[in-house]
C-alpha cells in the first residue's frame, strides 16, 4: 500500500505466465548485455518495470521491444533529462500552465494543464517549454513508485 495514497498498488509481474515470466527474464540479459548499458543514468532508467513496460507495451515482441528501448535510451543520452533542472526552465514554469501536484485514487500523480496560461511563443520560449514537459513527466514517473505501472490510457496532449 502507498502511504502517500493509501491505495494498493499491484505489481504487474503477479500477473505474468511462466512463459512471460521466462521470456521478461530473457529480454533484461539481452538488453544488461548491450553496450549502452554501461551508463549509470541507463541502468537507473532500465528497471524491471522500465522493461516490463516495453516489453508488454509492445505485446511481448522481444525484438520490436528492444528497437524502442534502444532508440528510446539514445534519446536520453542525448538530450539528459535527468539533468533538465527547474531553475533552468524558470521562464516558462513561472506560468503555472503545467504541474504536477497530489494523487488520483487509484495513486496515480496529477499532471495539471491550464492551457490560457501558457504564453510561449519565442523559439527559445518552445524549447524550455519542451524540457519542462520532460522535467515534469519526468517527475511524476519517480512519484509513481518503482512497483507501480503508470496507466496512460484517456491521456493525451
């Protein structure tokens, strides 16, 4: 149970077959085997319930799942979003037009949009808009929990 929420979180490996089980097993070798593993940053990111999520995100196609996770960790060691810091997006947070605050019931954290607030409109504005938005999804993937797998179904931007 969260504390924060008081709601239970389940884990989604209670769920797997043995044969989903064995092949998740199977998958985080492969990818603790891959070259790109040996950033401290990666492995932080690459938890089981990162490559559950690829993994069953991608209905248990082991290859397509480890094209993402590869593309996707080569956008993080390009762009760092662990080192987009809030004071460098003061510009834009200042706005109050997105932040993350409090829990949904079921202890998912609410991310919080107001769209009049938002008055971006150099190009320098866009891209500290941009890292604000990795700074807070970011954010609120750490508040979630590392036994919890965050729902983004009836999301969207």
């Amino acid at each position: 149970m969260s504390e924060a929420s008081g709601v239970e979180n389940t884990s989604p490996f209670d769920e797997l077959t043995d044969q989903q089980r064995e092949q998740f097993e199977e998958f985080k070798k492969d990818v603790k085997s891959w070259d790109e593993y040996n950033d401290d940053a990666i492995v932080e990111y690459c938890t089981d319930l990162t490559l559950f999520r690829f993994l069953s995100g991608l209905l248990w196609d082991s290859e397509k799942a480890a094209n993402q996770l590869r593309r996707t960790l080569q956008w993080r060691r390009e762009f760092r979003p662990q080192d987009v810091h809030l004071n460098e997006l003061k510009m834009v947070a200042e706005s109050g037009w997105m932040f993350h605050q409090g829990h949904d019931k079921e202890g998912r954290p609410l991310l919080y949009i107001i769209v009049h607030r938002d008055k971006t409109g150099s190009q320098q504005a866009l891209d500290i808009k941009f890292k604000h938005i990795v700074h807070t999804l970011e954010h609120c993937y750490r508040d979630i929990g590392r036994e919890y797998l965050p729902s983004y179904v009836g999301c969207g931007l």
